[in-house]
C-alpha cells in the first residue's frame, strides 16, 4: 500500500505538472514488480512482494539500489544536485577501482600474496581474478602489498565485490532484460480480436481478453499465456501490420 501511494503520489505530482507518467520497470525495482504482477496477473487476496517474485532479483540488491533508480529519480525532479553529485562520485570510484583490479597483476612468485591468500599461484592472477576467488573477499586483497592502493568505504567495497564475483550471472541477467525490454516495445493494438486468433487456445484467448496486455512482454507474463502462444502473437502481428 505505501509503495502504491508512493507511486500514486510522484505520478500526480508529475500529472501536475504536464509531465508523463512514470512506470517503474520489473527489472528495476521490486516496486515495478508489484505493479507489473497486479497490471498482469491479478490477484485474489492481498499482494505480497516475494524475491521470488522477481525473475532478475540479482540486480534487484540492497547494495545497487541508488545505481539502479537514482538516475530515474533525478529525471522526474527527486533529486536535488548536491546528491546527484555525491551519487556520480560515488559510481565513479566504483568504475576506477574496478577498472584498476584487471589492469594490476600479481606475479606467480609474489611469495607475500601466497601467503596472504594462502594459495600458490601457478601463474600471474590480475586482482579482479583473485577476487573471484570464493574465500577471497576485498578485504583480504587489500592485504597484498603489490596490489595497493586499495580503497576504505564499505558501501563502495560492497558493490565492487559483487560486481567482480557475480559477473557471469549479472550478464546473463542482462542478456534477458535486452530481451524483456525488446517484448515491452512490440506494442499489442488495443482493438486486436483475439477470438479471431484460432491457433490460440481459447484459456489463453480469454486471459489476453481479459487483461488485454499492452506489449508483448506483458502478455508472455500473464499466467497461462505460454510461450508458444506468444510466438503465434508474433506471428499474427508480422501479418497485423502488413495489412494496415
């Protein structure tokens, strides 16, 4: 309910001021979540909001929250310049930091980092490698002499370590949301007659009926709308739009 009034209330400040609507995406917050599931699914009893919910909660963290809404914050008037400022100083130190532990190399023969890490280096490891190590965290990489200067804010640490050690799933995440984001622009006519659809079934007629989804995205995340019916919506579009 707050997160609704929150909603409510930026939109009819924005509704004021002739400005459009802002819609928080799924793939930014837990908000644009919630909003998307009852746009899309409905619901039957109070709406609780589960991390499983959330099919990209690996980008949805604690730790990124600022990075993840404070751009979209300053663009409809949140955010005053003094914290927009301390904000881009902040991913600033982020991106040079993480920049600088893949061009420093550890040599194989750094007898202090071995001991440091207690591992042997069987060749030379940059600091983002060693990162990526499970028992190795910032802290303990901020130990090895030849891999100074290192850096002191936690909130910083906090996200280059997550960063470094989920990059493989971060990407794959990203992947996904590029995807996500093309299905949310393939907008859906209002005026469609999915009756007339017959390779649809009619339990997946009704459901698009019912909810009538704006996008294609929306439509792939109503339940019962499998995915080869959205390649049959697809497909029906492809001849929708030649025909206009």
């Amino acid at each position: 309910a707050a997160a609704q009034g929150l909603l409510a209330g930026i939109n009819a400040a924005l509704a004021v001021q002739e400005k459009e609507c802002w819609l928080p995406k799924r793939d930014k917050s837990y908000i644009g979540v919630m909003v998307d599931d009852l746009i899309t699914k409905g619901t039957n009893e109070p709406y609780r909001m589960f991390t499983s919910r959330a099919e990209y909660r690996l980008l949805l963290r604690e730790d990124n929250a600022d990075q993840r809404l404070t751009p979209e914050a300053r663009s409809i008037g949140l955010i005053d310049d003094k914290f927009w400022q301390s904000f881009n100083q902040k991913y600033e130190s982020v991106k040079k930091e993480t920049k600088r532990l893949k061009s420093v190399w550890i040599q194989a023969n750094d007898k202090q980092a071995s001991e440091v890490l207690n591992i042997k280096l069987s060749h030379e490891y940059s600091l983002e490698e060693l990162l990526k190590r499970p028992k190795v965290d910032y802290k303990l990489l901020s130990q090895i002499d030849n891999g100074k200067p290192f850096l002191e804010d936690s909130t910083i640490i906090s996200q280059i370590e997550n960063q470094v050690k989920y990059e493989g799933y971060i990407k794959r995440q990203l992947d996904e949301i590029e995807k996500y984001r093309r299905n949310e622009k393939t907008i859906l006519p209002n005026n469609i007659d999915y009756d007339s659809i017959k390779a649809l079934s009619s339990e997946v007629r009704q459901k698009l009926k019912l909810y009538m989804p704006e996008t294609i995205g929306q439509a792939s995340r109503i339940q019962g709308v499998t995915p080869a019916s959205i390649s049959i919506l697809l497909v029906y579009l492809k001849t929708y739009k030649e025909n206009v």
